[in-house]
C-alpha cells in the first residue's frame, strides 16, 4: 500500500489534487481512497489530504499517520507545519518550489528523497489561478507521478481532462511539463518506481489509546464563563496563512497609523521608527500596502523569506 | 470627529479569511462600546472567527445562540442582567452580533420582537451579503445580479433576481430610537455612530457594511476600496434614523460620485452582468438615493416643523 499526505492551503486544490490521485490510480486498476482533513479556518489556512493506493482491497480507514510520500503545495507551510511528521524512512517528499532539492532544509532520515518542481511559475504559465495564489494541484500531480512512477502521465492526463473541475486543457498541460521540469532526487537514490510496494501488507491501524489523551493530567482547567480573557494571541498563529509579505520601507513611513487602523487581523502597529508588521499573525491580505498613502509599503513573495 | 479608540479589545489569532469585512467590523464595534459590552453571536462567520476552545480572541463576554435567536437571546441577556445585584445593568451594552441571513432572514422574527418588546439592546447587522460561513448561498440581502453559489451564473443568466432586502425600512417601521448604516472603510464615523448608538437606551439598530473579498470574488487587499467604492457611487448610503428622523452623512459631494459599473468591476461576483442588467442596477441605485433624499426632506423639515 503506498500512502500519500498532501500539505496545503485552502484553496490550492489539495483536496482535489488527493482525488484526482486516487482516480488516476483507480483507473490503472487500482483499489484507492482520497479525503481531506481540516478545520474551521478559512482561504489561506494549512488544509491536510490523503490518498491510499492498493492492489487489494484498502480496509484502513483510519487518518494516514505515517505516509509514504508527502506534497508540499507551499513552502510557507514548511515553517507552519511539521510536514515530515512520520514520514517512513525511504519515504518521498515533493516540494513546489523554484529552489534545487539541496537548499531545502527539511527534516528527513538517511534514505528519504527531496524532490522540487516550480509548479506556481508552472500554474502562472498555463493561467491557473492568479499570481498572488496561483492554483497548483494538477501540476504538482505530474512531478509526482515522474517521482515515484506510481500512476503514468498519460493516465492522469486524461483523469484531469475527465475529472478536473475548470479549465481541464490548461491543467493537464500544466501537469505534463510539471512532469519533465522536476528536480531531485536529493540527496540521491536514482529514480525508482514504487510499484512493488502496492501490495505489501497494511500498516498497524495505530490503537485509540495512543491518540486520546485519558489522563486528566493531561487536560487544560476549564475557564470561567461569561468567557472575559482570551488566548488567541498564543494558541493561533495565522502568520502561517500568508503567502505575501508586506514590507514596510521606513524611510518613506511617516508614521500616520493608517495601516494600523485598517489591519483587519491587528498585525501592524506604529511605532517611533515606522510601522512594524506581527509576522505571527499577519495573513498577507494586502489592505495595508493598498492604503498606504506614501506607498511606504509593498507586499512580497512570502517563499523568499522562509 | 471623535478620537479613534486606541484600545483593542478584538485581538490577533482569528480565523476570518485575509481581508475579512466582518473583522473590521467587530474591531471598531468593540472601540466605540468598550470593554462593558456583552456580545451574542448566532451561527455566521463570527461563529468560527473567535477560534475553537480554548482559543478566543474578544476580551468581552461572549455568548453563542443558534441562529434564529440573537434579539431573544439579546432580550434574555439584559433581563438576567437587571437581576443581578453585581452588575449595574445601565453600564453593560447588550449586542446582538449577527450576519445579514442571521438578522434579515432567519433572525427576522426574534429581531423583529426583540425591538418591539423595546428591549435594551444594540443588534447589529454585519452585512456581507450572502451566506458566507456556509459557502456562499444568497440571502434576502444579496444583491440584485450577484452570483452565489445557491443564484449560480449559467447560459441562462440564472444570477439573483431579488433586490437587497432593505432592513433599515423595516427595523424604521419598528419606531426604533436610533438606527444607521456604516462602512468599514470609514473607522472614524464608524466609531462616532456606534459611540452615538450607546447614548440611547432601548432597541438600536446598526447596518454595517463589510466587504467579503472570498464571497465577493476580489482580491483581499480591496475590501477596504470595495466599502468606499460601495460609498461613492451611492450603492450603500450612509444615513442615521433618529426616532424617525432621516438624516444622510458623509455624503460624496456631486462630483466625487461615481458610476456603480466601477464598483460592479472588481467583483467577480458580478462579472457576467450584461450591460444593460448594469444600467438597470444603476437606476434602482439612482431611484433609492432619491427616495432617501426626499425621506430625509420630508422627516426633517415637513413632518417635524
């Protein structure tokens, strides 16, 4: 059985990048499963999906713990998320990205792989979605399929012209150069198919015991209610929702506060030397540098600064 | 113009999407009331930007409700207020917080009592225009000629047909003592009506209006624009009602009004609308500020002297 974790954000198509997986290999005879996993929060929030492929039968239906391969839709998320978390020790890990598989500094064992594809300049090309959140799914799906050949390109070509929900040309074009434009392995196991491992046994179904925490030690005391204080400012970093930055340049800053007035998320304050942006919380919407009245501030692509 | 509150009382750590309208909304709400507010939330976008236990972020009491219920819950608050003797209920501001479906649809009855029994209370409408917290679906308040996911765009041009439902005539028809609409693009008037709002006592009504970039198809970063847009060209005036008396503030002077085509524009809920539905909507805007002039005339000089 090989398991796959997808990492993304709302709105970049992980759920249906995890479907259309699941459909590829479906079609190619396999027995499959795909679905989400996330909470309340909104467009931009870290969005978690899986997809399971067998030759038998798949019985687990439990959430995928410890993944054979995992996508990385943005590499904002890879200071947010523990990405890698119960990666298998010759798992797979494919990152959307413009850097080399050796830049990138991820946590992995001795035999997993770095694989990298720019599929952003990949989905801007083919016109998925926009600059600022361009719509890489069905692109990322092409360089996985070269790096782990477990599904044929041909195959997922014509599942995302059946099955993608916009655009289907664009899509699967952007998927096939995705294909031919990945990088990596690093740090170096030639490309190698997964095939053989479809159907090895399943993993332990991990027990309920090791993921409730029973013991009331463990559980938080209970707050007084009317609800007077808040946590939110510990509990819920939204600085990992942005893919813009905006950068503040204090010499043209004149420190008129209206950034900080029109900052829906309080993530921008004035102080004696200009504004200062929270990069805890800012989520990147951009209100500040389009009110600016001196254009002292200007949004950046998050990716160069993780 | 009033002094703009320093104080924040919405803190960061909310899951409103970038550039929420609704955000703003709260924020402002809660520097012109202060901390002595009591706030109660029926289900709508507000229902999830607070965060999930233990993670909040309004320094003020909170009280979630289901969602037909906010004025009743409102009416409850403020008589389990006057009960107590360690409070001093006439310090404490009750407000019933709920999104456009939540007050003008399924809140409408409980609204509707809840001023009618002159209940002590600032319900607040905080209008997005459609079913945001669900995905999208139009409410009685969507405009004519937008998209949502329930009034779909296909080759029939099945976009909504209704008009907005007009809540500021209906909560008039209540007799209320103070009503007004406001826009998150402009804070200072904003917190001076909200302040204003606090000097009444019974029922008050406040019509916000906030921007919601993800269900309006628009980037974050022009919620702000969107507000002032919908203000220029006259698509969302800014007015108050005092015990029936009509009066029009921050009005944009004749030549600072555009046409409702550049706020239509940068929404992508409105890109399919074909020219002569985009003349259309501009002669009910044109026919609606209109009527509000005359109201403001008549209430003013005719009816009152």
């Amino acid at each position: 059985m090989i398991e796959v974790r997808f990492h993304g954000r709302g709105g970049q198509g992980s759920v249906v990048a995890s479907e259309l997986l699941a459909r590829a290999a479906f079609e190619e005879g396999k027995d499959v499963q795909a679905f989400p996993m996330f909470g309340v929060e909104r467009r931009g929030a870290p969005v978690t999906a899986f997809t399971r492929i067998d030759e038998k039968t798949v019985r687990d239906h439990s959430k995928i713990h410890e993944p054979d391969i995992v996508i990385i839709l943005d590499t904002a998320l890879l200071d947010a998320v523990d990405v890698t978390e119960g990666l298998k020790e010759d798992g797979d890990v494919i990152i959307n990205t413009g850097k080399d598989p050796s830049e990138m500094k991820i946590d992995i064992e001795k035999d997993a792989d770095v694989y990298t594809v720019d599929a952003s300049d990949i989905a801007i090309e083919h016109g998925l979605g926009s600059e600022m959140a361009p719509i890489v799914n069905t692109a990322i799906l092409g360089a996985v399929c070269k790096a782990t050949g477990m599904v044929d390109i041909d195959t997922l070509s014509d599942v995302i012209l059946k099955h993608a929900p916009a655009k289907n040309e664009a899509n699967a074009k952007a998927a096939e150069q995705a294909h031919d434009e990945i990088k990596g392995p690093y740090p170096g196991k030639k490309l190698e198919g997964r095939e053989g491992q479809l159907s090895s046994q399943q993993t332990d179904i991990p027990k309920s015991e090791d993921l409730l925490c029973r013991d009331p030690e463990d559980h938080t005391d209970l707050p007084r209610t009317p609800i007077a204080d808040c946590d939110s400012e510990y509990l819920n970093k939204t600085g990992s929702w942005r893919t813009v930055r905006p950068i503040v340049n204090k010499d043209k800053c004149i420190n008129c506060g209206i950034c900080w007035k029109f900052c829906p998320d309080v993530a921008i304050f004035v102080e004696e030397e200009g504004a200062v942006v929270d990069f805890d919380f800012c989520k990147g919407c951009g209100i500040c540098a389009e009110e600016c009245p001196v254009d002292a501030i200007e949004m950046d692509k998050e990716e160069k600064y993780v | 113009m009033a002094e703009f509150p320093e104080k924040e009382l919405m803190n960061s750590g909310h899951n409103a999407c970038p550039g929420c309208g609704a955000a703003h909304a709260m924020r402002y709400m809660l520097k012109a009331l202060g901390k002595n507010t009591t706030v109660n939330i029926p289900a709508c976008c507000w229902a999830v930007i607070p965060g999930v236990y233990p993670s909040r972020n309004l320094e003020v009491p909170l009280l979630y409700t289901a969602f037909e219920t906010t004025g009743a819950s409102s009416s409850g608050i403020r008589a389990a207020l006057k009960k107590r003797d360690d409070v001093d209920d006439a310090e404490v501001e009750v407000v019933g917080f709920a999104g456009d479906g939540g007050t003008a649809d399924i809140g409408i009855q409980a609204l509707s009592g809840a001023i009618e029994r002159n209940t002590d209370t600032i319900q607040v409408m905080y209008d997005n225009e459609a079913y945001m917290n669900t995905g999208i679906q139009r409410s009685g308040v969507t405009p004519e000629g937008a998209w949502t996911t329930t009034t779909p765009v296909g080759s029939k041009g099945d976009w909504k047909k209704q008009p907005k439902k007009e809540m500021m005539e209906i909560v008039e028809s209540h007799n209320v003592p103070y009503a007004a609409t406001v826009n998150i693009a402009y804070p200072d008037s904003f917190v001076e009506k909200f302040k204003k709002a606090k000097e009444f006592s019974g029922p008050r009504f406040m019509h916000i209006y906030a921007p919601c970039p993800t269900g309006w198809r628009a980037r974050p970063s022009d919620a702000v624009e969107l507000g002032r847009l919908a203000h220029k060209s006259r698509f969302f005036p800014l007015f108050e009602i005092e015990h029936g008396k009509y009066n029009i503030y921050k009005e944009p002077k004749e030549d600072e009004v555009i046409p409702v085509k550049e706020y239509l524009k940068i929404q992508g809920r409105f890109r399919h609308l074909p020219e002569e539905m985009v003349e259309k909507i501009q002669k009910r805007v044109d026919t609606k500020w209109e009527q509000l002039k005359k109201k403001e005339r008549f209430t003013q000089e005719e009816l009152y002297e």
